[in-house]
C-alpha cells in the first residue's frame, strides 16, 4: 500500500528548494487569507496566484486533478443544493425549482476558496517531503509528543494498512464475503461482530508491536539522549521568499477589508 | 462529518484552531502526569495508526456501504491521548485523501475530538458500576458493552450535532429559515441509525478487546 505523498518531494523547481519553515509559515498565512476572502471581485487574482504557485512547483497537472478527484463527492452536493436553495432573487424557473442568483455567488464562491486553498496545500504538502515538514514543524514549535507521534503513526500506517490487507484477503480465502449481506449473505449481527474482531484484532496487533517498538527506540536511545537539533539553514533568498508571500496575503486581506468598508 | 476548505469564514477556522490548542494543550498536561509518559508514545502512535486503517472497514448497508467514525471507541482506549490521535489522523486525512482540509483543520479536531474526551470518562463510569469481580463475568461483560454503545454512540452523536450547528449557523449562505430548520431536522435524523451502528460496532469492539486484551482497556 503506497500513499504517495512524497512521489514529487525531489523535483527541481524554486518552491522544492525553498526552506520548509518559511515554505511553512508562508503558504499556512497565504491559506488563511484566502480563507478570509469574502469578495467575488477577489477570486479571479486568488485564481491567478494558486496556478501561478502551481505552476511554479513544476508539480504535474495529474497530480492536481487526482487530488481534486476525492473531495469531488462535496462539491457535488454544493453545487446541486446551493443554487436552489439559497437567496431570493430568481434568475431561472425550471417547473417547481427556481436557480437563485445569490446561491449562484455562494457557489462560485465556496468552490473558488476549496480549489485555491486545496491546490496550495498541495503545493506545501507536495514540494517536500513529508519526514522534513513534521521537522520544520518541530523546529517552529509543535510539541515533541506531537511530533514524535506524528511520525511514528506515519511510519506505521502503511505497516498496518497492509496488515489490514492481508487480513481482509484471508477472511475472503475463507467465505467471507462483507458484501453479500442481506439475502443469502451474512445476518447483520454475525457480520457486525466479525468486522468489530477485525478493527479490534487491527488494535490488539499495533499494541503487542508497539511495545516491541519501544524497547527498539529505547535501545537506541529514546528518552535519554538530547534531541537532535534541526537542520535547517536559511539563505537570503528563502527570507525574500517570505516576505513576498506575506506581502500578497496582506494585500488580499487588506483588499477584502476595503471592499467591505468601501466597495459597496 | 470533515468540514472542507473554503466553506466556513476565517474566523470560525481561527477560533477551531484556539480551541483545539486549548484542548491538545490540556490533554498533553494530562499525559505528562503520568510516571513515565514517553513510554506510552509509541503505544499511541502505533494505536492512532491502527484507528486511521480500522476507519477504512466499511459496513455493508445495501445497496451501499458506510464506514465508521470510531471517536468513541478512540477516546474509550486511549483516554487522554484520544486528542492529540484525532488531530493527527485528520492531519493524514486533510494532506493525503484531501479529505477536511488545512484550514478547517482545528474545527474538525474539536468537533471529532472533545466528544472523544467526554466518551473517554463516560466508558470510566463502567469501573464505577463494576468495582470488583472477574472481567469474565456476565455483569462486567454487559456493563462493558453498554457502556461502549453508550460511548460509541455518544461520541459520533455529539460530533454530528456540533458539526451540524456550524455549518447551519455560519455558512455564508442566504438560507431561509424554514429551509435552515428543515435541513438541521433531516440531518439530524439521518444521523440517527449511523449513531446506533456506531454503538453497537464500539461495544462490540470493546467485548472483543475485554475478551483478548483487557489491558488495552485500562486507564
């Protein structure tokens, strides 16, 4: 089982050697500008700097789409309900249902912030690997019980996912079908209880490892030796890199803030 | 039930980040209470892992299949650590199946994660009701499997309520009000069948783990 989160971490583009703390702190502020961004005259610019960011990473189109792909279930449901159901100025009257101009903008809206915030996360996500990001995360605060769970669960999740995998082929081996319940199938108790013994045998497997775990990490030191410190090294250019990010996110709050006051 | 990016205002995601850092923060004081707290870490860790994979089990509802939210039975196993695991598996969940999202990241945790704390000390109530005897035993048995419905179903019913709330109430979206209440009323009945399945799938989670580690279930 592979996730392939760390499939384009080694390209060369600027944003790959751009240093993960202030890729970090950068990208998370521009995030939350487009989070506040409430103005529709703001999208088009939000556009433009999520693609040219994009564009910028080098990272490929289909790793994009792929991505879009899964949350694409959410957007569905937005774009059916929103333009029927909300506001109250009618543009369109097919039979009983009525298109609203103000769920239309809604619309536009949410779709235009989930795409922009998505496509830069992965921007974040995709131009690092995932090991040196926990790091600068680390290195700018987050707790050591936070981090050392966070790569510890990391490295174990692709271990348990097969185990789970294999779990599941063998009860299939054996007859058991979760699938064909109802009719001719399982009772729904019977097959409660067996995919409960399943996630419990999941649970009870990761705990006998873990203590396995520990004595190795305490073997080798953890707890008692001092943490290693971050390797990190800042260059002008990642400094500068900062600064414009920050400029743009500040540009984008301060234009929605202006077209709230002003703009009418 | 993972609220997604763009959705709610900036700052509903702000005030979603303060409280989970209020959270984290009072469940990391918590667990460095305890003797030795780095020796349960990996414990955790490996138990986080283990949720986030048990999560992907779907439950066969012809003709479609759910899966499980698991926040009860999280908190009732790994009491205090139940926080920090939700907030790192809705990490995983946000950068790897872009499910929730980045900014919507502390507002998930708290909706998932404080009912996880209050399924936590509601699976506790069980050593109260059963103080001694044999974990083998019948009471103890059925007072272990009803008070892990109890924490299953509890746990997603809370969540699903808090999430509901929120997205009605803060939605930028010009809803009118019978629109609003009708939709807060059918999700909240929908909810309804998910919280039994989710109680009934704790418990017997729970039964399985009294049965084969009992230790997993201790505080």
């Amino acid at each position: 089982m592979k996730l392939g989160l760390d499939e384009h971490a080694h390209l060369d583009s600027p944003l790959h050697h751009w240093e993960t703390r202030y890729k970090l702190v950068g990208l998370m502020v521009l995030i939350f500008a487009f989070s506040f961004v409430q103005d529709l005259r703001l999208l088009p610019a939000m556009l433009v700097v999520t693609f040219a960011l994009y564009s910028v990473s080098r990272l490929p189109l289909s790793y994009l789409l792929t991505r879009l792909r899964a949350p694409g279930f959410f957007l569905l449901i937005v774009a059916v309900l929103l333009p029927f159901l909300s506001g109250s100025t009618v543009i369109l009257r097919i039979g009983s249902l009525a298109l609203r101009q103000e769920g239309c903008l809604d619309l536009l809206l949410i779709v235009t912030k989930f795409v922009s915030i998505l496509t830069t996360g992965l921007v974040l996500f995709g131009t690092a690997p995932f090991l040196a990001i926990i790091k600068a995360m680390r290195a700018l605060g987050l707790p050591p019980v936070l981090a050392d769970m966070t790569l510890l669960s990391y490295r174990y999740l692709y271990e348990i996912g097969d185990d789970l995998e294999t779990m599941e082929t063998a009860m299939g081996l054996r007859g058991f079908r979760a699938r064909r319940s109802g009719r001719g199938g399982h009772k729904a108790m019977p097959l409660l209880g067996v995919l409960a013994s399943l996630a419990g045998t999941i649970l009870v497997r990761s705990y006998e490892q873990s203590e396995r775990v520990y004595k190795a990490m305490v073997l080798r030191g953890y707890g008692h030796s001092p943490r290693p410190r971050d390797e990190f090294q800042a260059c002008p250019r990642d400094v500068v890199g900062l600064g414009g990010v920050l400029v743009l996110a500040a540009g984008f709050v301060a234009a929605e803030i202006f077209f709230r006051r002003f703009g009418g | 039930m993972h609220i997604p990016d763009g959705i709610l205002p900036a700052a509903v995601s702000v005030a979603g980040y303060a409280t989970t850092g209020a959270a984290t923060w009072y469940s990391l004081r918590r667990i460095n209470r305890k003797e030795n707290p780095q020796e349960s870490i990996p414990r955790a860790s490996l138990l986080t892992a283990a949720f986030f994979v048990a999560s992907w089990i779907h439950i066969p509802i012809p003709p479609t299949s759910v899966h499980l939210v698991l926040n009860g039975l999280l908190g009732a196993v790994l009491g205090y650590y139940a926080f920090p695991a939700i907030l790192i598996g809705l990490f995983f969940q946000a950068v790897m199946f872009q499910h929730g999202g980045l900014t919507t990241l502390g507002v998930n945790a708290t909706v998932m994660g404080v009912p996880a704390l209050l399924a936590y000390h509601v699976f506790r109530l069980r050593n109260v009701v059963v103080r001694r005897g044999d974990p083998g035993d019948r009471p103890h048995q059925v007072w272990t499997g009803v008070f892990g419905f109890l924490a299953g179903s509890g746990g997603l019913g809370i969540s699903a309520l808090m999430a509901l709330i929120l997205l009605i109430t803060t939605v930028p979206a010009h809803l009118d009000v019978e629109v609003e209440r009708a939709s807060v009323y059918a999700l909240a009945v929908a909810h309804i069948p998910l919280m039994v399945l989710e109680g009934i799938f704790t418990a017997l989670v729970v039964l399985f783990l009294q049965r084969v580690r009992p230790e997993l279930l201790e505080d």
